[in-house]
C-alpha cells in the first residue's frame, strides 16, 4: 500500500459582486475542483494562498469536513501553516466515503467559507 503522498494546490480567492469570496484552485498551474479521490493512505494536501489572495489580506483559519457518503470525515485533520498563508489537509484514508470540505478564511476581520470540495477516499487497488 503507498503512503504519504502529497497534492499541492494553488488557490486564488476573489469577491463576486455579492461580497462572497470565490475560490479557485490549481494544480501544476491547471485550474481543478480543490478536491479529489485519495486511494492513498496518510496523504497530505497543501492548499496555499497566491499572492495576489495574500496582498488582499485573505488568510485561513480552518477548515471543516462533513460526510455526504459513508463515515470518513474522521479521517481528516487541518493544521495552518505560514500564519493562514497555507493550510495542510491531512487524510489517513482508513475510511471509504466522500468528504465535503470547507475552507475558512478572514479578510480584514471578516469570515468567509468556500464551497465544497469534495474528496473521495477509496481503498487502495
């Protein structure tokens, strides 16, 4: 069984028209769901702020993980790493199912959640 493995997202939030911040995510500067499917176990997402998000005072806080299928929201843990400037998604993968996983950041004293990317842990093949 492999382990430890790590996926390194970029993301970029910026407010709509309403004053609600949008994330976007990306991958080896691919835009991509944030989410995804872990068949690994202990793997690790690294989620870090661009600097224009940064230059906007955008910061994490936390994060949040809801099942929507099966029992795996137990499986994972946040930790802020670089001051909110980054935050790591740790998932042991001990469980099968599909997470809905918040974000939440503040900007000058003001909360904002992200929408739900959804991870999926899978057993190993």
């Amino acid at each position: 069984m492999s382990e430890n493995k790590t996926y390194n997202f970029t993301v970029s939030i910026k407010l709509d028209s309403n004053n609600e911040a949008v994330f976007t995510y990306y991958k080896n500067a691919q835009k991509v769901s944030g989410g995804g499917t872990v068949n690994e176990r202990n793997s690790l997402g690294v989620y870090t702020l661009d600097d224009a998000t940064i230059e906007q005072g955008f910061v994490f806080t936390e994060a949040s993980f809801t099942n929507v299928e099966g029992d795996c929201a137990q499986d994972f843990s946040f930790s802020l790493i670089e001051n909110g400037q980054s935050i790591h998604i740790a998932d042991t993968d001990k469980n099968t199912g599909v997470v809905c996983m918040i974000f939440i950041v503040e900007c000058n004293g003001k909360s904002y959640k992200s929408r739900d990317p959804q991870v999926k842990n899978e057993e190993e093949v």
